[in-house]
C-alpha cells in the first residue's frame, strides 16, 4: 500500500516551497500524492496561481473555501476557524496516512488541529525557526501538534528538539525552494510584461539595472500597515530606478497595503514603477537573481537570495530572529533608512552563494523520508 | 482601568478549576471578570451546570454554541473550528485584556487561537504537564500560543522553561481545586440522591462503604472507548458495593461509554450502582474523600485526591506521565486487574495528604499576578 | 449520460419517506443515485440509521456533520447554517444534476439553500401542505426555492401552484412512504424486543393489545415540551395497557421531552411502557398496523394510519391543518383528554383504508419524472 | 418597552434603502433601533461605507463578518451558512422584537432564517417583486418566512398576497429611495473627484455632458460576467463621453467584472471614465439626476429613475419583470445595442416624474406600522 502524502496549498507561496517535494511524492514508488488547494491559491484577486500548478501536471484532488472577508485579525481568526471546519471534511474523504503542515501562516495552524485531532500523523516543514509576529507563535504551536518535523537549518533543529520533540523524528533538509534554483537558468530569459501583465509604467528591465519590492503586512502592526508601505513607497519613488512591485499576501493588514499602494499610484502616477499580481517562482528567482537589489520583508530575502547571493533590504520586524547571510541589511520603517540601504546595497553588487538554507535536495529527502518513516500518533515530551 | 480577564468555561471540570480564581478576580480591585460559557456547561444533558454557576453569584458575559453532535474526531475538529468563529466575535465584544486558557480540551485551543490570533495576550492554567492522549499535544500547543503561564508544580515549570517559554512569565501557583477544599468541611453532610437525583439503584452511602467512579473516554482510543468501560463496569459489578457513578464528559468516545452504561444497566440492573451526571465539586470533594476507593482516569485522582489521601485506582493511559503521589495505584484496561486493586486500596484506606499539587492559594496568587504582570503580545522563543 | 439525482437524507423519518424513490432512482437506467447523510441519521443517540441504510444496500456517497448541540431556536439555526458551510462542499464534490429536498424540517431549507445557490435545480418532496408551526414557513420558503414540485394530495397541488409555481413543474404522486406498505405482509411477524432492544419495561405485545405512541417537540413551543410531555406521560400510565414509545425527533425541544421521559421512568418505573430508538419502516408500519391505538404527534397518524386504518389520537399543534381521514381524533395537550380519545378509539377498533395520500406507487413516478423532466434554473413567479 | 427593531446592513445599497426607515424608528416614541452591519459595508475595497453611516449618527450595535471570499455560487452559499451562524449569536445579544429583511440578496435570506428559526416575527422589504436570477427565489423564500410585508407598489403587494400570506399584513408603503430624494436639492452642488477620488480619467462633468455606469453581475450567469461587462465597455468607449463608473456590488461574478474592468484599462487607458468605488445616495442621486443617461443593470435605474425621470439603458436580465416607467429602453449584452440605445436616450434627455415607486413618505408608514401591528410568530397560509 502506498503513503498517501496530503499537501495542503492555501497561498502562492506555499507552491513554490512544496513543489520539489510534491514532484518528488508523485514520482516516488510508495507515496501518493493528495494535493488539496483553498484560500488565496484559488483567487482570481490572487493571480489564481491553480491554474500554474495544474498547468504544472499536479492533480487537485480537493478545494477548499476559507478565508472570510475583511484582512483582520477577527476575521483572520474566523478563516481559521472555517478552514478546520472544512479541512476536517476534507481529510475524511481523502483519509491520509500524513498530512503535511507548513511554515507558520495563520491557515497553517488550522491544517495541524483538523489533522491531529483527527488522529492523522502531521509532518512540519520548516519548524524551529524565529520570525517575529504571531506567525512565531503559529510556527511552534504546529510544531507541538506534528509529528514529523522537516528543518531547513541545524539551528532549527535544535530549537524544535528543545522544544521537547523526539531528535528521531527532526530532519535537516534545507530549504525546498532551493531545490528549484538549483539546476534553474537563472538568466533573465523572458518578457516579464508579457507574461505577466501587471499594471503600472512599462518600464526597461535589464540585468542589474532594476530593483524588486516584495513588502508584506506584519500581523501584530496590521494597523500601521497603511503607513509602513508608504515610507516604502517614498523611498522607491526617490531612487526612481525600474522598479518591479509585487502586490502583498493576504493577511491582517493587506487592505490597507493595497489601498496605501493604490492611493500612491493615483497621486505620484510613477512612470518607473510596474505592479504584478504573482510570479511563476522559477520566474521570481530569475528575476531577484538578476536585480540590482530586493527590497521589503518577504523571506526569499533571507532563503533564495542567500544562495543567489542577492544583495536585500529587509524592513521591519517581519523577518527578525531568521538566521541570514551577508547579503542582507536590515533596516527600520523609515524612507531615509530604506533609501541608504539600497544605494549601499547597489553599490556593493552580488554576494557570493551561501548554503545556509540547503543545498537543493530537500524535496527527494522529504520524500524518501515520508515513504519509509515510523509514526506513532501518540506524541509525548522528551522530558 | 480595571484590567479585564475573560474566563470560558466550556465543561464542567472546568468550574472546579477556575472557582477560586473567578472569585479572586471578581473581587480584586483592579481586575474585572469577564465570564463565557459555552459547550458542555450549557446543556442539558451534562446538567447544565451554568445554572449552579450563576446560584454561586457569577454573573454570565456571554454564552457559545459549538459542539457538533456525533462524538467523534472529525466532530471534535469541527467543533474547535467552530468554536473559533464563535469565539472571536466574543472577544470582539468583549474586548478583554487578557483571555484565560484552560489545560487542555479540545476546545481550550480554540480559546488560544482566537485569543493569540486578535492580539488579545492569553493566560493559560496547567501547562507544563504529561497526560499521553491527543490532550497533550493541545497543552503544549497553547503553551506556544501563551503569554503568561500558570502551572501547578515545579517540573511543570521547568517544562514550560523548557519548551522555550520567557522564565518571567511563568508561575508556580498550584492547582486551584486545592482552593476548594481547603477551607472545606470535608465530612458527607448532605444526602446525594436528595440533591442530585441521579439514575439507578437506591443505595445507603456511609463514611467508606462505597465507591466513586468516573472514567472518561481517552480520545486517541475512542473507538475502545465502549470495550474499555465495560472491563471497569464488570469490576465493579463483581465487587458489589455501593457505587457513585459519574457519566463521561463530552468528547470522541462518549458515546460508546454512554451506549455500554446503557446496555449494561438494562441487562444486569445492578442493585449497587446509582449514576450522577454532574456534582458541584465541593460535594464531589466531600464524596471522593469519605469513599473507600475512587476507580477511573479522572485527573481528580492524580490532583486532589492527593491533597486529600483518597486511594485511587487509575485505569488505563488518560494520566500517564502525570506526577502522582503513593496514593494512586495504576492498572490497565483489564476487569481482574482493577478489581484487585480496588480491593487493596479498601484494605490500604487513606493516605497521609501530599501538596504536590498546591496549598490552597492558587486564585489568589494568580488574581494578583493577572491584575499587575508585565504583557508584551510579541512572543519570541528564549533560545 | 445518466441524471446523477442527490438525496440527502438527515434524520430517520427521511429514509422511510425516500427509501422506494431510491430505490426506483437506482434501478432506473437513465439515473445515478448520490446517497448523502448526515445529522441524527449518523448519530449513536438515534440509533445511527445508516446502518439499516447500508444493510439494505445502498452505498454512501459523503456523510456530513452540521448538527450543533441545544436543542434551541438559536442551535437550529446555527445547525442551519453550518449544513449550508457543509452541503455546499459536498454539491461541489457530487456535482448532482438534481438535488432532492424533503419536507420541511430545518436542515431541509439548508439544502434548497445551498444547491439553488449553486445553480443546482432543486425538487421539493411533500411541498403545498398544511402544518402550524416553523416548519409551515420552511415547507413554503423551500417552495419557491425549488424547480420541480411532487406532492402527496390534488389539494397540495393547488397550493403550491397557487403560490406561484409553474403548473407544469408540480406533480401529484402520493406519499412515498405509502409505497412501502403496498407490497408489505402486515403481521406482526418479529419480536420487537429481540430486535430492537430498548430499554424499560418487558411487556406482552400481540394484535391490538398495545399502543404506540411517538411525540415530537413543536419547534415554536419548544419551552412547554417538557410540560406537554408530562400529560401524556401520564395518560399513558393510567391507561395501563402495553405500550411501545419512541424516543423524540432531535429538534428544539427534544432535551426537554428526553428529559420528562426520562425522569418519569425513574419515578413510575412504569411496568408496561418500553422505549425505542428507531424501527425499520416496514417493522413501524406493521407495529402500527396492529396497534390498538396510535398517540403522540408523528405525521404517520395522519398519512400512513389512513391508508392502514389504524386508529389515531393527535395531540396538539404539529399537524394542524394537515388534510386527515376519519380514523384521527384530534386533543389538545390534556392528559384528560388524551385518555378519554384513547379509550374511544380502541373501543372502535380499526377504520377502512383510505388512499388521500396515495397508491403506492409514488416512488415510480418520481424516478421517471426526474429521468426526464425539462428543467430550467432560472424560476419565474406565475403571476 | 419599546420595540426593538433590528436592520442588517450588509451592502451598501441597503443603507440607502434603509437610511429613511432608521431615522424614523430612532426617532419614534415607540421603537428602538438596534442597527447591526456586516458583510460589505464593513470592507475597504467597498469603500467601508459604515463610516458614512455612523458619521450620519447612527450607533452600530453589532457588526458581523461572514463573507466568504471567491465570488462563486459555492462561496455565495457558504457565505450565508455562515452569516445564519453569525447572526443568530447577533439576535440572541440583541433579542429583538422584529427583525427586517431587506429585498432579495443571497444573505438577506440568512437574516430572514436566523430570526425566524428563532421565533423572531421577520419584516421584509420589498417583496412580491419581479427581477429573474437567484434573487427572484430568494425574495419569495424571504416573503414565506416573514410575517410582515413592506412592499413598493400595488402590484406587488397582490403577488404577495397570491403567495398566501396574510393580506392584514401587507402593507404598500412606496420605495423607501424615494424619501431621500423627495426633498434634496438635486443640483450638482459638489465635485465629485474631490469628495470621492476614485481612480482614472480626470474628466469634465456638467449637467447633461456625462453617462453614469453601474453593471452588476447577475448570479445566474456569473461565468459571463466577464465578457458581458467587455460589451459595455467597448460601447462607452465608442461613445467617448464623459464616464463615471461604479465598481460592482460583491457577488457571484464580481471579480470576473473586476479583472474585466482592470484589463481594460490597463489596455486602453479610456481618457473619458472615472471609477468609483461609493456614493453617498444623495450624492448619486444628484450625479443620476444630472446625467445624460443612466447606463447598467442596477434597480435605481427603474425606481429612484422613475421618479427622477432619468433616461435609462438597461442592459440583460438582471432587472427583468420588474415594473418600469416609460424612461428605460432595454437591451442585450450587445455592444451595438447598447450604443444606439444611449444615442437614442441622450437624443430624448429627461422624462416627466413617475410616482410608480412611492411618494416618498416610506420610512414614516414603516416606522409606524412597526410601533403598532399585531405579531404572530405562527404563520399560516391562507389557503
């Protein structure tokens, strides 16, 4: 009999950190993949990024219908909620042998009880690490529901064990994301207009010459969110290079981004600066691998750009405690701040690669590792 | 301002434990309780004890609806889920400075989401403890979600510390029930038939001449739940005399226990055995402590009976890992085994208190330290 | 391509009311049946009806968990709402190209609900009568939710058509439940003791020395269940004759009449009354059919009982306005009353069948119909 | 005691609906208004229109969030389970004597469901209404479950009657509407890019120089919405006038007429339309008032236009049935059709007043009607 292997993707990113593995539980001998998809992943406000994962050959096997208007923290926990009363049905239908839970999102936590109240065994990927907000609360708490536990980093793996989970069932396995950079092209060998879309200046983008800004809410400052972005914004509008923006995941907060963003569209009208929706990740490594520099707090600054060697400016809180390279400055939210970093940043040009984060085999580790593991349900803490 | 500390009690186990630090609360002059029931303490089946809650003078903020019937596992994660959705627009009215969690049901994590995931900082009472069943995941899982922790015992504490909880926010207070019985006449002055009615048999009930049952089902064993009880019921049909029987708490497996009590009851009518759904704990307190033998898995075995030197006979894996004193001996899911054992235990008779769990003065200590601790929402892992 | 008709079955009553429509669904070759069930009919405490679902060989397509315990006004709506979060997942999963909505209790307007959202035609079984209570504003609303209409009696019809409805969608086919009695051997072949257990007293049960009685609670006098209860209870007891009770419907009101029942055993301990759970159909039809006399409120007094002749005293509210045979003679909650009815029509003894609610072949028109019917999504008041 | 009546706004057209009606309960001797809003009136990207509602000083009671996000039918019905969850939490705080249901949205039908499964006497607005799509079922299904009927105009008030309900019940009280407008200056006495941003086209707007669009999806036809919104678009663009544009309700296709919007703008840059996310009523009935022509398929087209006398183009299905004045000429999705009839319509300029939908004294004959009637939670269909 076959593992059966469930996936559960709610937001763009979770593709690109799952896709390796998911290739990898398809393609191995004894595992099934069942691949669930809900939340952002199936919004058209989103990019509706389904329609790439099956574009990819990845069968859905469920949706799933969660998230409940308003990008607050009410209706954050209301998501939350919703998302275990519907996950709940889901696993019954599919009957898993091991759910897969990951990283820290608020939905993420809602996998994590729908599975392990139900007794199926939760793997976690990307535990132990520090982060800041409530996605470190988040984080450890699935760690305390999980079962298996798939680490990126050594440190990570202390920590969970700290926590009191059995060393036997913590794995270091890197980052999977790397995986997909690894044996990637990375030159810039498409029209990102063209593809993409996107909204805003139609600007000339060549290798070194732009600048990319991911910039996403923090949950426990959704309420200065509007503010945040517009030092951000201020700060991009003043170095008045080719800018590609991505517009930010949907948490607490994310209104008030999209409104600051858009407010600043229609008053400043900036010719340098173009809005995309979503980026195919082997698209997105290519075009940071090739930036001038990355701005904002998403955590490919601190993973992918490390291995890339991708000079970042980090702002804000969103990825304090994470273990970075050399490759970063971390700044405050304050335009002044963020405008030296990034000159900085362009003057001193690519870092060199750093395997911090892995080496680009996560997905076949992880894999290998469901296919044959031990799992005993009943958890107990190691002191 | 009055600092406002938002209780829920969702089972009636739950009354016991926060009796004292209501009325600690209630009373200090710088807090204000803030009380929510919900779940088993509002319905009639499990007696409805929100009624001897409000006789004792609480008065009641707001009431929840979230069990969905069936029992079962993907029922309990339905209604967590649910009980999240129900939750945060509670806390959107009531807007509380601190919300407290209980232990470890099924329902107390969605106390915690919704808490933690509102920004609102969560209090959580008796974390740091081993119990084997899907209840220890859920314990430790809050204690992440945790700002301030309230734990019975020294190696609790160190668990806590441990799991990477801040050293300063982690309190050694005891366990509250001790409050109750502290200042308590301890003697059987009320006639439980005339008070509490009950089901079965009409027994005569002296100082050590019957004995107190009550065994929960154990979630990851629902579906022994049924098998399991009729082992104890035999047991005690064989040992054949005057029985106080408490049915089961709600929870995967209550079904199969209240089918078997059914049956057996229909097909023996046994003529020493009278079943109760529900006592205040300070006349359970005065039951446990004059019977001759307290039989079952209720942490009431492991905790007071301790303070109180009941000899206790523990059935199967609800307490395991749970520190215990020598008052409690522990067998597995077995008619002989346990009818031996209550037979020693008659012959041992009590025991000697042990304050283990606390010395009677855990609402205070924990109303006070409510009313002036430090709270930052930021939680960060201290390693 | 087959018509895939769904049939969402959420309490007992249902599976009698549906069972020869399933069954002439699945045998029909231009129809798939979609078999789904949820509610009481999965729960232990109504004796899990799909058990006797599955022994007649009907496979389950999904089962689906929405029933928030109370037993109030509030938990009816809340168990609403989550059957519409619920049904709407599974209408996604089956994608039937029919849906069937039976009656009127309050999770049947939760179906009508989810699949005419969902562009999903909807056929209302039983629409056009007359009953008191909420279920006479959910029967009607289901009403003009629904594309296809099959009614038990001509004045139905004309009620429904009168409401607006298309006459061309609206179809007179008797009451299915009718069609199971047709064909049926009515002796009272078994020993319902052995078969069906119960709980209460061991009586002698032989042709017309027995009544049966079943009471449900009136969902708009939900607080005087427990009171109504009580005077039949008692009407009952000084008739003193053999008598099979059924436990009560779960509706708003049911922990109240469980609750009388219950304690009116533990005082009485009535020698002459034994309680059910759950009959077959079939085995109810035969128990009626050689009662001496039928009591309570259950809508078999009033359908079934006149095609069967049987005797009826109906209390109360629940059927008013219903159309009815000679064989009924209606009382208000009294206990007086009630003994005075009991005794009139066992003197009378069994009345002559009467075919008001039809010929027993409802289920056959009802398949074909549904195999062929034009359908259109898009409704239009007639007038 | 006062009555309690309670309104749920959940989109922002019902506030204009509603705004005459709560001034007039709040300011009647005998009612109080308890005034709770949800769904879309409490989200930026709608343009968060309860600040305008507290800023006109009306106190929210309550506010609920139950959108589901998607814009699909399934999301569309999973957001009404969970606005009947929510809102019956949000009766049982308020426990109020009448509940008022507003005409015919998907989760209008939830707050008609929550209060009467909670014996709660329901008034519903606007019944007995023709308009084709879901709301043509949902707007009877209200009228079933509802005891008093507000409806616009004679004809309405029969087909109310046909259904059955009772005629003492019904009451013809006009197009609440009409009561803003009845004694507003109705110049264009303010700048409209300056009280409401929007983004686009800085454009020149005089009395008679400019076009209004609002098109909304129509449920039933929510995978056309897209193209169906191309051929007003293409036909506005041709006729290159001065364009003011509203963004479409939330619904089943919203997001489809969205991305239709953004793609082309982004495409061809229109140098003539402004968009706009919300009007204050009185400010669009200025904006209407002075137009050239009122384009779309939204109901001010057909009633607050009568009265106006506006010229109006009509576009699909969405306001069939629904009675009309001679001031609207209808059209398909056509782009052709829709340009000569807006030729046609600006050759015409303004019709005389039609008092069709009221006189504007609704609210007053509501607010009274409510102080005074007779209330019976039973219905009963009167034939």
């Amino acid at each position: 009999m076959k593992r059966k292997i469930c996936i559960v993707l709610t937001v763009r990113g979770n593709y690109a950190k799952m896709k390796s593995i998911m290739r990898e539980i398809k393609n191995h001998s004894n595992c099934e993949l069942q691949l669930v998809v809900g939340g952002a992943v199936i919004l058209h406000k989103f990019g509706n990024p389904v329609n790439i994962i099956e574009a990819d050959g990845f069968e859905i096997s469920e949706m799933v219908h969660f998230l409940v208007e308003g990008g607050k923290p009410i209706t954050m926990a209301k998501s939350t909620g919703l998302a275990v009363v519907e996950l709940s049905t889901v696993f019954e239908n599919l009957r898993p042998d091991i759910v897969m839970a990951i990283a820290d999102r608020f939905e993420a936590l809602a996998v994590a009880v729908a599975a392990s109240y139900m007794n199926i065994p939760v793997a976690h990927l990307e535990g132990g690490e520090l982060s800041g907000s409530i996605d470190e609360s988040i984080r450890h708490a699935i760690t305390k529901l999980s079962h298996i536990h798939f680490v990126a980093t050594q440190k990570s793996k202390e920590r969970v064990i700290k926590m009191g989970e059995d060393p036997q069932n913590v794995y270091v396995v890197g980052s999977p994301t790397i995986d997909l950079i690894r044996d990637l092209n990375l030159d810039l060998d498409f029209d990102v207009f063209e593809k993409y879309g996107g909204v805003g200046a139609f600007i000339s983008v060549t290798k070194n010459n732009y600048i990319v800004v991911s910039q996403h809410p923090v949950t426990t400052e959704y309420e200065q969110a509007g503010e945040q972005i517009q030092e951000t914004l201020h700060a991009i509008n003043d170095i008045n290079m080719p800018t590609l923006w991505l517009w930010p995941n949907m948490d607490a907060g994310t209104d008030e981004i999209s409104k600051g963003i858009r407010k600043f569209r229609e008053k400043y009208q900036p010719s340098h600066i173009h809005f995309f929706k979503n980026f195919a990740f082997e698209d997105y490594a290519k075009l940071i691998n090739n930036a001038a520099v990355l701005v904002g707090n998403t955590s490919s600054g601190i993973r992918e750009s490390a291995y890339l060697g991708v000079p970042v400016v980090n702002i804000g809180t969103r990825q304090n405690y994470r273990e970075r390279g050399e490759n970063v400055i971390d700044v405050g939210y304050n335009k002044d701040e963020i405008k030296e970093a990034i000159k900085k940043q362009i003057a001193h040009g690519k870092y060199s690669s750093n395997h911090l984060y892995g080496d680009g085999h996560a997905g076949e580790k992880i894999a290998e590792i469901l296919s044959t593991c031990k799992i005993s349900v009943q958890k107990r803490l190691m002191y």
